[in-house]
C-alpha cells in the first residue's frame, strides 16, 4: 500500500504486517529513545479525544501514525471503554478530515484494502452492498441514512461520495472498537501516560448529577443514556429524544448538559444552547413511532408514548 | 396427560415413523432445538449430530411443537452465553392473526362453566366469573389468503430492493395461521442485530421521510423514488380516491415529468403516499427479524395446534398452495368425537364439514378429527 493511504488506516492488515516485520514489541514502543515521536503523537491524539477536538499533526509519516496508533488504542485499552469510545471517536473524525480531498479511486481502494468492501462506481455515486451499507448506517441518525430514502435497487445502495466518506469513517470508528487487546499492566513511560490522560478525565467529567427515577425510566431511554455513559457517540435524534423526555421528568437543563459531558464530541457552549433551545421551545418527547422510525426503539415496551406514565403496563408479547 | 393428547400424540408419533424421511434441517449439529411436550414442557438447549438422530429424536418424544433455532452455533447444547453464535438465518415471520379481518372465527371459552361467545376475551367470565377463560383461534381460509398476499410481498422486496436470490431464501408455511422466511445468505447471515432491525424497519416502511423523495427544479417537483419501497408507495395512489385534478398530477410524477405542485397538493400527496406506504408494505413482525435467538418450526414437522405439517414451500408454489389441502396430517382412521365449542365450516382436502353445533357426537377422519381437537373445540369421546 502506498504511504500516504496507509496514514489513513493504521489499523488495517497491512500496518500490522508492517509492525510484525519491523518485530516491535508495546515494550520497544514504551522505551525506544527513537520512537519519542510516536509516543507524543499518540498522547496527543488522547489528549485531543478526551477534549473532543481531532489532532492531525502537520506531518505525519506512516510509521509514526502506526506506532502512534498502536500506543494510543493500548493506553485506551487500559483506562477503559470509555477512553477507547473517545479514540474510536477521534479516529472517525480524523479519517473525514484527511479523507476530504481523497479522489474516489483512492476512496475505493482504502474501502476495498481495509475494510474488504465491494465497490463500484457509478456516476458520481459510490455503489456498496446492503449489508455493509447497514452496519455503518444504523449508528448514523437522520432521514437520509435510512435506506427507505437511500437508492437502493438490487441489493446495492449508491451513495454520494461524501455520504461514502461518512459511512467508513463509522467503519473506522467500529475497527477502534474491535479486536481490543487485553492490557492489564502497561510499561512504566506508557504508564505514566495513562495517568495523565486519566487525570485530565476526571478534570473533564464533573461530578455526578443526581438521577431519580432512572429505573422507570422507558427502555429507550435508558439504552440511550447508558449509551451515553459508555462514552459513545448520539445521533442527533437520540440527544433530543433524551433532552426532551429529561425535561418532561423535571431534569433541570444543568443536570442534562451535565450528562451531556460523557459525550465524545461535547462541547459545554453547544450543549447549553441546544438544550436550553429545546427547553424554551417546549418540544414533546417523540412518539413511540417516530422514535421506532430513528431506530431508536430497542423492542415493544408496551408504553404508547414516551410522556404517558413512567410504569410498564402488564401485557402479554404472544398470543 | 389428558387421554385426548396421548391419542392425538401417538398419531403424531405415527406421522414421524411414517413420513419421518422429509424432515430436513440444514446443519443440524449447528442448531439448537426446541421441543414443546403434549403435557406442557418445554425441552431446549440440546441438538442432534445429523438429520437422522433428529428424526429419531422425533419418533421417540412425538412432541407437540419442534422447533430449530435461527442461529448456528459451535455449542449449541451450552448455556445461552457459552453456546457461540457463528452466524444467524435472517428471519421474517409474517403472522395472519395480525392482519385485518382475520379472527372472526375465534372464541373465547370458559374452562369452568362451558360459556363461550365471539369477540373480545373477557377478563373474567360473564357467566360463572370465573378467571379460567381461555381465546380458541379458528384457522379461517381468507386469512390465510391475505397472509400469502403478505408473503408474496415480502419475497417480491427481498428479491428487487435487496437482490436476496430465491434459492437463499427458505420459505415455510408454519402449520397453523403464518409463514416463516429465513434467508440463508452468506451476507445476511452475518448482519449485527442493529443492522437487523434496520432492515425489517425497511420492509414495514418505516423510517421514511417523503420530502427526500423529491426534487425541486425551479418551482417544479420532480418524483425521483429512491428505494422500491417508495416507487411502489407511489404507484398505489393509483387506486386513491382524490380530485381529478391530484390523480393527473400523480400519474405525470410517476412518469417522471416535472410537476407543479402547490404547498398544499405537495403535502396532501406526501400524507397519501406515507399511506400508501402502510399498505405495499409487507406485514411482518419486525420484532422478530431483530431478534436472533428465535427459533421455527422444523421443516415438515406437525404443529400441536392444527395437526397441519409446516410445509417447506417454494416462492412458485404460493399462489397454489392451500394449507387445508397440502398440510393435514395424512392419517384418515375414524375417530369419534363430542363437539365442545361450535365449529364452523371448515374443508380437509376436498371434503367440506361442519358446521357442528355443541354437543354434537359424530365420526370423523383423523386428519379432521385432531385439527378439531387441538383446536380445543372438539374431545374425543
Ligand atoms: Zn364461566
């Protein structure tokens, strides 16, 4: 693979066929005086997740961006799900903002070498297969990801080459997210680098706010806050289905901007003025419907509306 | 066990023995199986080495339900978290009670003092106030023909919007009032459980957001379906009721020529289409589509509430097949009956019986004579 696509994929087959050539260990990466590089990138990188912004360092060459990558996902490994949620996070970001001037030859290529997709063009579309497409799109929220509103025909979906883009960067996002090695004691520098990162987290996350009632709260509700709690990245829909219903309950807006905080890409400004915009607008929780539309209903609860009641009706699924 | 089971059960057993060869499971030893008992038991978490050890399975226990689960995996026998998916059949179940109109055979009974009446079970009985009451669901012919027109859809969508080919699909009439689809695709058969429901929300229409199937040039709309789930919503307008004027407008959108619209005709049409929507769209319960540790019938196996076999079937076979035809359990000894509950008309083969009134003893064949009874409307006397 050519040096500049491997940068966008560190992660793939042939950045670890590199490493295993090159024969280093996470104990060479911890200590080598020659890798210093690689290792401030990689705290970089962390810092950057934990703050919710993306850090694309001026250059890069491809070895740095795989050591760097391979210390910063076994730092994440050790401090948690919640760490490697804001990794999988930066990384996603970081592939749509070196990607935004990739041809859509290079664009196939990387989807065909890393995430073994079959692609073809047509026109100006990207042509992919239904299943793959799915298993990108389900963790995008909005109207046009749903492939009711997709160009689908065949068992093939044809998407603008930006919507392309966006669809492997939640590849990228999975990739992070998968095949996580069990790290349960890091080399003493790398070490050392967990607990900065984890010092600047618990900066980050404030204080628990109080959570009365979550217990009752409806199943998709709590699957999106628990969701949260893990650190992963909402839809749009999900964070106003949440701020809605927290409202109608009585949350006070500080308390959701609050929750808010666990988000990888939070941001207290945006987060203040979206939920006081909703909060002064009054919207309604979703209905069951709409919520089933966004893909946000985890199963039949029973309940027909969000707002009415906060007990399960008794009810039998079969008959 | 009541007397009426162990009869009906060891013509069951029967069935097995004698018909026991079209019993046909893909990789058996991946499955898991479920077996409901004629005194209520439920037996799971166990499998079968090969399609021989299964029907041998089958003749031993005679169970009143036998099911095989929609995943494959490599311990099937463990406990549900030790037992290792390898991959999931895509699952579509497509079940008549749901659909309109079907139903109005069914009774509720109560166990206690014998009363019985149409329409919606009562808590308690009207009669005695007992709590024992009990729905009895009729097999009734129509639906069975709306649940087919279902299936029909259903294969149709597969097959056009998702390229799934018909010999990856298996298709089965479940023995009583619905169809099972699995589709046995490499790459279906690896979907995530999000991804799953992501389709079967596809397949019910939801999801969609009508504006997205429009263009705007200048002040003219121009229709630009993107998936056949919303080509096929905007062709049924055809049979909407609305103003002359509207229907020209649809049937020139159709034709892809651009169309002036009005605000107010543009949102009309959109309500109608999100309509339209509801009724192409195949009926099926897309709770179980996500869900992948479901379990079906096994293919030509008897179901305890009909005594029909779960006929594999073929998507060219739909149109003809009739279940109260093809599916009777193929055993026509004379059985004596009493008839509990009345019986409607009902047809085994080509031979039409009942109606029967409460009461009634009478002489019928087995085939008739167990759907009869497993309906709960007849004993054996
Ligand atoms: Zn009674």
């Amino acid at each position: 693979m050519e040096e500049r696509l491997l940068l966008l994929l560190p992660f793939s087959e042939a950045a670890k066929n590199i490493v295993k050539e090159q024969g280093l260990s996470l104990e060479d990466l911890a200590y080598d005086p020659l890798l210093r590089d690689a290792r401030e990138l990689a705290k970089y990188k962390l810092m950057a997740a934990i703050a919710g912004r993306v850090h694309v360092p001026r250059y890069e060459n491809a070895l740095l961006t795989i050591y760097s990558y391979i210390i910063a996902k076994a730092v994440a490994a050790y401090l948690g799900r919640f760490v490697l949620n804001r990794l999988a996070e930066h990384e996603a970001k970081r592939f749509m903002i070196i990607t935004e001037n990739l041809s859509m030859d290079d664009l196939i290529y990387v989807a065909k070498e890393a995430f073994s997709l079959e692609v073809r063009i047509s026109g100006d579309n990207v042509v992919v297969e239904v299943p793959d497409y799915l298993e990108a799109s389900t963790r995008i929220g909005g109207a046009k990801w749903r492939i009711i509103n997709r160009k689908i025909s065949k068992g093939f979906v044809q998407l603008p080459i930006d919507d392309f883009r966006r669809m492997l960067s939640e590849l990228v996002r999975a990739r992070v997210l998968t095949s996580v090695p069990e790290v349960s004691s890091l080399p003493k520098p790398l070490e050392e680098m967990a607990s900065q990162i984890s010092l600047m987290l618990k900066e980050k996350v404030s204080r628990k706010s109080k959570r009365g009632k979550v217990k009752d709260f409806p199943p998709c509700i709590k699957q999106i806050m628990e969701k949260l709690r893990r650190g992963e990245n909402l839809p749009h829909q999900a964070r106003f289905a949440l701020t809605t219903f927290l409202l109608k309950v009585g949350w006070s807006e500080d308390q959701i901007v609050d929750l808010f905080r666990n988000s990888p890409d939070f941001n207290e400004k945006i987060a203040r003025y979206q939920v006081h915009h909703i909060a002064s607008k009054g919207y309604s929780p979703p209905k069951c419907e709409t919520m089933r539309g966004w893909g946000l209903c985890p199963g039949e609860c029973g309940r027909r509306y969000l707002t009415e009641g906060l007990k399960y009706e008794e009810g039998s699924p079969d008959s | 066990m009541k007397r009426d089971l162990l009869i009906v059960r060891s013509f069951f057993r029967k069935y097995y023995e004698e018909l026991g060869d079209t019993i046909y499971v893909r990789n058996p030893s991946e499955r898991e199986f479920m077996f409901m008992t004629f005194d209520g038991k439920v037996r799971r978490h166990f499998t079968f080495k090969d399609a021989k050890s299964l029907r041998e399975g089958l003749v031993r226990e005679a169970p009143r339900h036998a099911y095989y689960s929609v995943s494959k995996y490599r311990d099937p026998s463990a406990p549900m978290e030790e037992k290792g998916p390898i991959s999931s059949d895509l699952l579509f179940d497509i079940d008549a009670t749901e659909l309109e109109g079907c139903g109005q055979e069914d009774i509720w009974v109560c166990e206690r003092c014998g009363a019985y009446g149409h329409g919606d079970k009562p808590k308690k009985c009207p009669k005695c106030g007992g709590q024992d009451v009990k729905l009895l669901h009729w097999l009734d012919e129509k639906c069975m023909i709306a649940a087919k027109n279902e299936l029909k859809k259903l294969i149709n969508l597969l097959r056009e919007d998702l390229g799934i080919k018909e010999e990856d699909m298996i298709l089965s009439y479940t023995g009583n009032r619905g169809f099972h689809l699995r589709v046995v695709s490499e790459k279906y058969s690896s979907l995530s459980k999000d991804a799953r429901r992501e389709l079967a929300l596809y397949v019910i229409g939801s999801g969609a957001d009508v504006r997205l199937w429009f263009r705007k040039i200048g002040a003219l709309y121009v229709f630009d379906p993107p998936s056949g789930q919303a080509k096929r919503a905007m062709q049924n307008l055809f049979t909407i009721k609305a103003s002359e004027n509207l229907k020209r407008k649809v049937s020139d959108m159709i034709k892809g020529k651009p169309t002036r619209l009005s605000s107010r005709e543009l949102s009309l049409i959109s309500s109608l289409i999100s309509k339209s929507l509801q009724e192409v769209s195949p009926k099926i319960d897309w709770m179980v589509t996500m869900d992948t540790s479901r379990f079906t019938r096994i293919p030509n196996s008897l179901h305890g509430k009909t005594g029909f076999r779960a006929l594999l079937l073929t998507p060219s076979d739909i149109d003809e097949f009739d279940p109260f035809r093809a599916s009777p359990i193929p055993i026509t000894e004379e059985i004596t009956l009493k008839v509990r509950y009345p019986v409607p008309k009902f047809r085994i083969h080509r031979n039409l019986f009942g109606p029967y009134s409460e009461g009634e003893r009478l002489s019928l064949p087995a085939n008739a004579a167990i759907f009869l009874i497993l309906s709960g409307r007849a004993e054996i006397l």
